[in-house]
C-alpha cells in the first residue's frame, strides 16, 4: 500500500521540513517543493504577528545560482532589466528576466551582489533552470552554480525583526535594507541581505544547510514566531507585491505590472528591451491596480471587474485583509481607469461593490 502521508519522489524537501512537521505545520506543495503553508495558531495570527511584531520564514524553496568570474557582471547586465552601474558590491537589487520576444517577465528576480565578482541570484521556485540558461552561453561566459540544495534560506520579517534578531545574531540584524553582508551567526558563516516579501522591514539568510536547524532554533529563541506561505501570501498582497504567475508571467510585462521602474532603457542590452520599447511606445493596453471591496468577501483570481456593466478587466489575486477587515485585490484593468473609481467584481454572478485603490493597503 502506498504511504500517502510521503510527497512524491520528484517534491524536494526544505531542510527545515522536519522541524516544520515537528511544529505541528500543515504542508503543501508549493513550486515543485513540499513547504509549510502555517503552524497550530493558523495563517490570520501568523499574518498579524507579522504586521505586530516579528516571524521568520523558511523560504528555502527559492532559488539560489550562484553566478562568478570574470564575466558575471558582464552576464547579468545582458541578461536582466535593472542596472548593476546603480548599485555595489554589498548590496541587493531586485530586476526581471524577460521573454526575448514579447517581454514577457519569465521571471522576478532579486539579486545579492557579495563581492566584486560573485552575485547570488535568487529566482522563484520553479524558475532556476531558466534562469541559469538565460545567463550562460557565450565567449565570455561566466561560472554557474545552483547551489540551491546547500543552504537554507529564512526570511525574518515585522516591525520589530531587528531588535528581536539583535539579541542573538547581532550583525544580521545591522544589515540595513537592499545590503548585502557575510557574517556569522554563532559562528556558522552566512549572508544576510536586507530584503523581503512581507511589506514589512526585515533581512533574508541564506544558511548552510548543516547548520539550518541550528539557526533556526536560534531565530525563534529570541521570540521569533514562525509563519507559512499562507500568510506570505496574504501579507505581500496587502502590501500591493507582485506574484509570479499571477502578476506576473506569460502575457505580462512590467509596464503592465507597473514595474517600469526596475527597468534601464539607458541601457544598451538586455532580454526582450526592443519589445518593451515598442509596447512603451503604443501604450499597455492593461495596467495593474488595486482594488478594495466593500466588505468582508474576498475577491478571487479569474473574476472579472466591471464598470458601469461594461467588463474592464480581470482579477489576478484576491484575499481577505486581515488588517482592513475587507477584501482586497490586484487585478489588471484597462489603462484608462483611475485610482478612485467606483467598479463592481462580478463574485459567482453577484455584483460587488470595490474602489479602484493604490497599493499597498495595510497603511
């Protein structure tokens, strides 16, 4: 008989899984990796934790190339949006992985430049290979690593993230925001970057596997409560962040996203630069919006958002605001709606009442 309480053989495991399940955390498959969505206290107190004081996630199942050598700056530069003559060594960057042909973004990207010739790049879950294909290739091109199955990664967020980090790991908690630092954590060496997903202040720590349960244990001691991608989720959607394969994916640039910022037309190469620009020039015909409902029912993806009677778009992630106490939404819309228009959510064939809304909602 089949022992059903296993993932299946291709599902890759978090260092951490044992001590999640240990904890009591209900996991779930997430991104081809079996991951804790929450814990005994559930997903709306590990989200007002979060927004309160402090919890740590295990966000292992990220993916981690590292990217060395010569020709790595060189590699990056061609291969990504953003700029890296913006930024240094020591710091973080976050910038997307276009589709060549339709500027599609394949993926979103944050990358941690170490030192003067090693970045980590940190792609979505399920993105990694494309990503490490996406940057080799060529004369020049650099050492590729996916070194994705030798560390852990904990993402440490909330108001009070670094004060409580600092009474066991005072140096990680000093990494300021979009740094990038190595440094030892009871003398386990690490790198801490001063990101995030949760709209709150925080660093990320990237951890060797041998030492991930260690940290762990040393995280929570200092009242650090552990939290699952069910609150992940519901907090980067408060906080108005893009999903990839919701906000992001086949079909989607990042003018349609409203990420236009994270890219450097100044610059001379990247993927998909003359599609963007030729959608830069005619105009998206969609562009991503926040949308707050008149009440407690949470909106879904795939409902379709009307105006006057007339369909105007779709939703592309919904939830509920702990926080706000109401539904909230991103969706794309058509490029003439405004922030403060009156629209419905046509909900199972009910029209419910929303405001168009400039993320993020929780402040």
């Amino acid at each position: 008989m089949q022992n059903t309480d296993s993932p299946p053989p291709e599902t890759r495991r978090s260092p951490l899984h044992d001590t999640h399940v240990k904890l009591g955390a209900k996991m779930v498959p997430f991104g081809g990796w079996d991951m804790p969505l929450n814990y005994s206290e559930g997903t709306l107190a590990e989200h007002a934790m979060c927004r309160s004081s402090a919890v740590v996630f295990d966000v292992s199942h990220l993916g981690t190339m590292r990217v060395t050598g010569p020709g790595a700056f060189d590699a990056l530069q061609r291969a990504f949006t953003n700029d890296l003559d913006r930024i240094e060594p020591g710091r973080a960057q976050y910038t997307h992985l276009l589709d060549p042909d339709d500027a599609s973004v394949l993926d979103d990207i944050i990358v941690w430049w170490v030192d003067s010739d090693r970045f980590d790049v940190m792609p979505n879950a399920s993105n990694t290979s494309r990503v490490g294909e996406a940057l080799g290739g060529g004369a020049s091109a650099p050492e590729i690593h996916d070194v994705t199955s030798t560390r852990a990664v904990l993402a440490v967020q909330g108001p009070q993230a670094r004060s409580r980090l600092a009474e066991v790991a005072p140096e990680a908690a000093a990494v300021r925001r979009f740094r990038v630092a190595e440094v030892k954590i009871d003398d386990v060496p690490v790198v801490v970057a001063g990101t995030g997903y949760t709209g709150e202040d925080g660093v990320e720590i990237a951890v060797p596997v041998d030492a991930a349960e260690k940290i762990w244990n040393l995280v929570t001691s200092a009242g650090i409560s552990p939290a699952g991608l069910g609150a992940r989720d519901t907090l980067r959607l408060e906080a108005g962040l893009p999903l990839h394969g919701h906000e992001l994916g086949p079909g989607i640039t990042s003018l349609q996203a409203g990420l236009g910022w994270v890219v450097r037309f100044d610059k001379p190469e990247f993927r998909g630069r003359d599609a963007l620009l030729a959608e830069q020039a005619r105009g998206p015909h969609r562009l991503l919006r926040g949308l707050v409902v008149d009440g407690r029912r949470p909106p879904r993806e795939g409902q379709t958002v009307l105006l006057g009677g007339e369909a105007i778009g779709e939703i592309s992630s919904g939830n509920f605001s702990p926080i706000l106490g109401q539904g909230v939404a991103l969706a794309f819309l058509r490029p003439d709606v405004d922030d403060g228009d009156s629209v419905t959510i046509d909900v199972r064939g009910t029209e419910v009442a929303a405001v168009v809304t400039k993320p993020p909602f929780h402040t």
